[in-house]
C-alpha cells in the first residue's frame, strides 16, 4: 500500500473552515447591565460585605453580579443560570467561566450574603443616591407579597431569616404560603433605593417605623417625605413619625372616615387641582380625569385615654375616573343581585325554597337591600324585595372621593400640591409590576427561606439597575423623554426599562479567531439610538470592570 500526501484544501474550504470557526453568542443588555453594576460598585460591595475564600475561583460579588445580569436579561432558575452563560456573552463581558456558575456556587452566595442584607441594600442605596443624582427629598414605601409554592415548614426554617408562612397575598392565593418585600422608590424616576425582605405574616402596618428609620439613615441626614399607602395609618405609625419628625402622606382607611363627611361636602367649594395625570396627556381635555380638593383637620386617637391627640391636616379629594368607576361597579354589582334576587323571588315557594328560613338564607346581603319574606295562610312563603334609595344616594355621594392626611405646614404645600405629590405612589406600584414581570421573581426555586430572602434581595439590585437604565434613557432625551422606533407603528413614547431591554436583548456578539475580533451584530438603528443615550461603547470585547 502506498501512502498518499493530503491534497491541498481549495479555496472554498479553508473559508468553510474559518466561517465554521465563528461562534455568535447573545449580548442583549450583559454590557449595560455591567456597567451599571461596576458604577453601583456590586461586587465590591458584597465582597466587602461577604469576603470569599482565597481559593475560590469566583467572589461572591461575581456570582451576585451575574444573576442580577441574568435577572435583566433572561431569568431562570438557580439550576439553568449556567446554560444560561454558555449562551450568551458572560465570558466576553464579566470574564466568567459558564461552568463555574452551577448552582451549589449560586447556592453558596446566596448563603453567604443572607446574613447581610440588610447592611447590602443600605450600602447599595448610598452609590446609586450619590452615583446617578437622584433626589431622595420624597420618598414612596410600599410592601408586596411573592406567593410561593412548595411546603416550607416553618418548624425546618431558619427563624433568623423571613420565614416563609401563610398571611394575606396580594395575588389572593391564599391556599400558597408567601415571603414579602417592601421598597422605597425615590419621587425623582421611580428608583427602588431602599428594599427588605420579610415574613409571609409580616404585618404592613407594622413595618412602617422600620422603614422610616432605614429611610432616614439612607437619606444621611438630609429631611425628606415619606409617602405610603393607608397600611402607614395607625396611632403607633403618626405617633413614631410625628416624633421623629418625618412628615408624610397617607390616605386614610375608608373604615377610618367618619359617616356623613363624604355627604356633607359642597363640591362647588373644591379647588380643581391643575395637574394631568401622564396617562391623560394625549386625550382631549374634555376626556381627563379631574380632581378637586377641600381641607380640614383630622384627630387620631390612642389606645390608652392618656394618650395625646395628634392634629394633622385633612386633605378631601374628588376624583371623576374614581367616581365613574365606582359607579360603575355598583350598577354592575346591584344588576347581578337584582338577577339572583328575582330567580329567588320566583323560586319561592317551590320545591327547593318551601320554608321563610330556606329564602332567608339565600339572600344577597347588600347595605341598601331591604326585604321581606310573606306566608299565605297555607304556609306557602312569597319574597318581595327593592333597594333603599336612600342608602343609594348615600353611597354615589362617596363616589370617587378619598382622603388624604398630612402634617405639612400648609405654606410648604398646599391642598392640590399634596395630592401631587401622593399621587407619585403609582411609581412604587409600577415597580413592584416591572419586578413580578420583565425580572420574574417568581416562582422561586430554592431550597431554604435563607436563599428565597437572599434570593429576592438579589432581585431587588436587579430592579434598582432596571429602573437606573429607564431614568438614564429618558433623561438622556431631554424634557420630552419620548422616542420613535420602539414599536412598529413608529410612534414617539416615553421608553420604559422593558422595552430598552427587550431592543438591547436582540443583539449578538460574532467571536471570531484569533485574528478576527469580535463584532456586534446591530441589525437596527433603534439599537444603536439606545447604545449612545445609555452612553455604552460595545466595540470592545471585555468589559472595563473584569
């Protein structure tokens, strides 16, 4: 036999040979998300915090870093976030080895800063308060629940940590046990500075005094606002908050109003607020919802009679939209009893409905309802029954009404500059929807209460880089905020965090060989638009803060 000299590859081949040597991963958001993270200075937090053994081959502060990165740009389970590196450009930009991100690494960290996190989320808060100038004089503090499934026994939890336990779930999935979380998001762009982790029992109301003090330690001194919703509203809360002197603004529980204020208000009186909420400004003024306020005092009265009573201003508001959609819901509300109530009226007598007490137990049990069960003289039961006008005219005067309090001095903010700034609660709200959405907290796969807490705090940094990446694009784009290109119809929007994301997420990165660099693959000027309002330069291949 005789040997052959290989034959020389053609020129086709050696291109197959470069071309099949390309490998594309996916970039997304990972260089915005990093660069955040490195002027947060994450990692550096957390190794401070957590220090990691000398051998290890990732920090803690790495492995936190690359599942908040995971979070922004494609959540998965502790279990996939190594899959997940593999995909996409997590060697390229934060220099980690996909395979050491397995989950007993991501379980290790998550152990490791539990202990801390209350110091991580103040430390945190302090850089990206002094980093990106956002103004802290108004503060909006809200609490949330995370349903969680999975049996959690409380007596295998670790009671130094948020115990994973039944309490009243925003989501009302009361047959699932829950964890909660509460957020402080700044008047200026929304931006959650502050987070805790708490019990699935923990009670709202009691958690406010807690906030404060976190709040005011966060602030470094400088006097700010707390705003909260009606959960803030108890003798022990005012009276703290009076104390320490930090003003707020709540709405009172509607249990809390006395009977007869609502009806006793002269509508001609109120002032009509000059404000438009944002979900308004394209409509005709004649469609916009309208608000008008009126003022008095409101007295709040202790447990014990010895106690002082605090006087605080008492803000009256009126809402058209509230007051359609309570209209609304009534009419709705009245027609389905009025259904029920003539079926049963029909019924009566029957076989089902023989007896007074047999009627008497189906009825809808509403306040205006007033009926009345009759008997002919066999036995033979008859239902008549009407609404109470009266009743009813009581309740349409509480339409779209609401209240306010406050200890504000009235030269610092009058009535209609109170609800304003009240009405920036929906930021806080809005965030707690861009962390069950786009950063999916749940459903959460850990193991222990200490890692679900860890877990979600994790997830808290992630929201707080959301809504650093939304602020920057918007004021990157001066007063108006608005730009063309994120929807197919092209119209001019205010940029949210999600749709940055969802447009940086389609971008990849070409990684050649040796001798050709690596390219990223923008397909759309969209993109490009994003990249300069965010300031990011994509040419390089590895990240300044690896």
């Amino acid at each position: 036999m005789t040997s052959r000299s290989p034959r020389p590859r053609s020129e086709r081949q050696r291109l197959e040979c470069v071309v099949t040597s390309v490998v594309e991963k996916r970039l997304g958001a990972l260089p915005v998300a990093a660069e955040f993270l490195r002027r947060l200075d994450v990692a550096g937090i957390v190794d401070g915090l957590c220090p990691s053994a000398a051998s290890a081959h990732l920090t803690h502060g790495q492995v936190i870093e690359a599942l908040v990165a995971n979070r922004l740009t494609s959540p998965m389970p502790l279990l996939r976030v190594g899959d997940w590196a593999r995909v996409w450009a997590v060697e390229e930009v934060f220099g980690i080895e996909p395979a050491l991100l397995n989950d007993d690494r991501l379980a290790r960290a998550l152990d490791a800063i539990a202990p801390r996190l209350e110091q991580l989320a103040g430390t945190v808060g302090a850089p990206a308060i002094a980093e990106f100038g956002i103004d802290v004089s108004r503060l909006h503090w809200d609490m949330t629940s995370m349903s969680v499934h999975g049996a959690y026994v409380e007596e295998d939890q670790d009671d130094q940590f948020p115990v994973i336990k039944y309490g009243h779930p925003k989501d009302r999935r009361t047959d699932l046990k829950q964890i909660q979380a509460g957020i402080a998001a700044s008047g200026d762009g929304g931006i959650p500075v502050h987070a805790r982790v708490f019990d699935g029992g923990a009670a709202e109301v009691r958690q406010v005094v807690g906030a404060m003090k976190d709040l005011r330690k966060l602030a470094g001194g400088q006097d700010f606002l707390m705003v909260a919703d009606a959960k803030l509203v108890s003798y022990a809360n005012i009276a703290a908050l009076l104390e320490a002197g930090v003003p707020f603004i709540a709405p009172v529980p509607a249990a809390q109003v006395e009977d007869g204020v609502y009806a006793a208000l002269d509508r001609e009186q109120a002032v009509v607020v000059d404000w438009v909420p944002q979900r308004d400004a394209g409509k005709d003024p004649a469609e916009r919802e309208v608000y008008r306020v009126l003022e008095d005092v409101h007295t709040l009265a202790g447990p014990r009679k010895r106690d002082p009573v605090p006087t605080l201003r008492r803000i009256l508001v009126h809402s058209t939209a509230n007051a359609t959609g309570q209209q609304a819901a009534r009419a709705k509300r009245l027609a389905k009893a009025a259904e029920e109530l003539d079926k049963l009226a029909r019924a009566a007598g029957g076989r089902h409905y023989k007896t007074a007490e047999k009627i008497a137990a189906k009825r809808r049990v509403t306040a205006c309802l007033r009926w009345h069960v009759h008997q002919d003289d066999v036995g033979i039961p008859s239902l008549e029954w009407g609404f109470d006008q009266d009743v009813l005219d009581a309740e349409a005067k509480a339409d779209g009404r609401y209240v306010l309090i406050t200890p504000l001095p009235a030269g610092q903010a009058d009535p209609a500059q109170v609800l304003i700034q009240y009405k920036g609660q929906g930021a806080v709200e809005r965030r707690y929807a861009d962390f069950k959405g786009p950063l999916a907290v749940t459903p959460v796969f850990v193991q222990h209460n200490r890692r679900a807490a860890a877990l979600i705090q994790v997830i808290c940094l992630a929201l707080l880089v959301f809504c650093l990446i939304e602020r920057q694009v918007r004021r990157a784009l001066g007063p108006e905020q608005t730009m063309a290109g994120l929807y197919p119809d092209n119209r001019r929007v205010r940029p949210t965090g999600r749709m940055i994301l969802y447009h940086r997420g389609e971008l990849n990165l070409r990684i050649g060989n040796v001798t050709d660099p690596p390219t990223v693959q923008i397909t759309r000027g969209v993109q490009l638009h994003l990249l300069e309002l965010l300031g990011i330069e994509v040419t390089q291949t590895r990240w300044p803060h690896t």
